[in-house]
C-alpha cells in the first residue's frame, strides 16, 4: 500500500511552489521594506559591494528585495522578477559578505537556492503568470 505521505503529485508540487514563494518573498520583503523606507526619507547610505555608487546601489537593493520580492509572492512575471533576486543574493554571499563567517552569509545561500529554484520550476498553477498563460 503506497502511503499518502510519500506519495507526490502535480497538487503537491504546486502548492511547494506557492509555499516557497509566499515564505521567500515575505521574508525578503522584510530586508527590502525597511530599505524602501530609507529611500522614502532621503537616507541614501548604503553599500557600494560592485562599485556603481551607495545611491545606486541602495535603488537597486530595495526593487530587488522589495518590489520583485512582491511580485515573486503573488507570482506575477516571477521568472523575470526572480533575476534581479539571484543577482541581489548572489552580490550578498559572494561579495558583500565574501569575507564574513558562513554563519553570517547563510542566509544570503539559503536565499540564493530558493530563488534559483522557482527561477528553474516557475511559479506554478497557483500564481497570475499561470492565469495570463492560459
């Protein structure tokens, strides 16, 4: 008797894709929100880790892990959305935090996978790029 817990089908993979969505994107955006808020006050201090200045840097930043974060939660042009995320964390755990303890650039890892992830799978049936493919 197969059992139903080890059994994994289009349902199952689906609602994977809109698990992992909704966590990653919310938990991005609570690294992209207090970002955009920094934008709002005019506090324009940031990071420079590739060299394309702490203004541009701190823009880029924020629409990846604020805008493209919201967009990737309610899966609406997520692979594309997704890009910017990849290069973001990508920038974080091998630059930014390149010399820090892997305690320290983990999370940056962990996000990085997440997002290769629904980049390679897409966002699923549960998602508006499944409604306008239709």
């Amino acid at each position: 008797m197969k059992s139903p817990f080890m059994s994994s089908g289009p349902l199952a993979h689906d609602l994977g894709l809109l698990f992992l969505r909704i966590v990653s994107g919310a938990v991005m955006l609570t690294h992209g929100y207090p970002k955009f808020q920094k934008v709002l006050e005019g506090n324009l201090k940031f990071g420079d880790p590739i060299g394309l200045g702490e203004i541009t840097s701190l823009y880029l930043a924020t629409f990846a892990e604020f805008l493209c974060a919201i967009l990737v939660i309610i899966g609406l042009y997520t692979r594309l959305s997704l890009i910017p995320l990849i290069i973001n964390m990508s920038v974080a755990f091998f630059i930014a935090h390149a010399a820090d303890d892997f305690g320290t650039k983990e999370k940056s890892l962990l996000f990085l996978g997440m997002f290769i992830v629904i980049f390679l799978t897409g966002a699923g049936r549960f998602s508006i790029d499944n409604k306008i493919n239709k």
